[in-house]
C-alpha cells in the first residue's frame, strides 16, 4: 500500500503543476480580456523564440538566425493573410 501511495505521490508530483499550467491556459480566454489575451500569445511566441535561440547559442555555441527566418516568414505570412481578410 506504501509504494502505491509514493508512486501516486510521485506521479503527481510530476504530472500536477503541467496539468494546472494547463488548465489555466484553458481557461484563460474565460477571465482574461481580448487585448490581455492578445499580449499573453504574443509574449508567449517571443518566449518560445528566445528559448529556441538560447538552446542553440548556450549548448551548441554557435549563433544561428535560421529560426528568425521562419518567425519572419510566418509574421509575413500571416499580415498578407490579415490584408486578404480586411479587404474583404
């Protein structure tokens, strides 16, 4: 009974706060406005570009700008899009 009890301990120790980051994330549109939600997947986007950057630059000791290449392209990408929508 011991060890399952530390195996459930240990599984939600692992598995519980990505399940509650989770489940805001979900729940996020409930409670936050339009405006703040735009800024979160925005500073979330950034986020996840500064994490690539700083895995490549600090273990593979090298700069590399391929990743602003894609982030340009799909910014590019996604105004053509916008200016496709808006004139109707």
């Amino acid at each position: 009974m011991k060890n399952q009890n530390r195996t459930f301990l240990a599984l939600l120790m692992r598995w519980g706060p990505f399940l509650i980051i989770t489940a805001l994330f979900l729940l996020a549109p409930q409670f936050i406005s339009p405006f703040r939600l735009s800024q979160l997947g925005k500073f979330l986007t950034f986020a996840i570009i500064a994490v690539g950057l700083d895995l490549i630059w600090g273990y593979g000791g090298m700069m590399s700008l391929g990743q602003g290449l894609f982030f340009s392209l799909g910014a590019y990408g996604f105004a053509m899009y916008l200016k496709l929508l808006a004139s109707g």
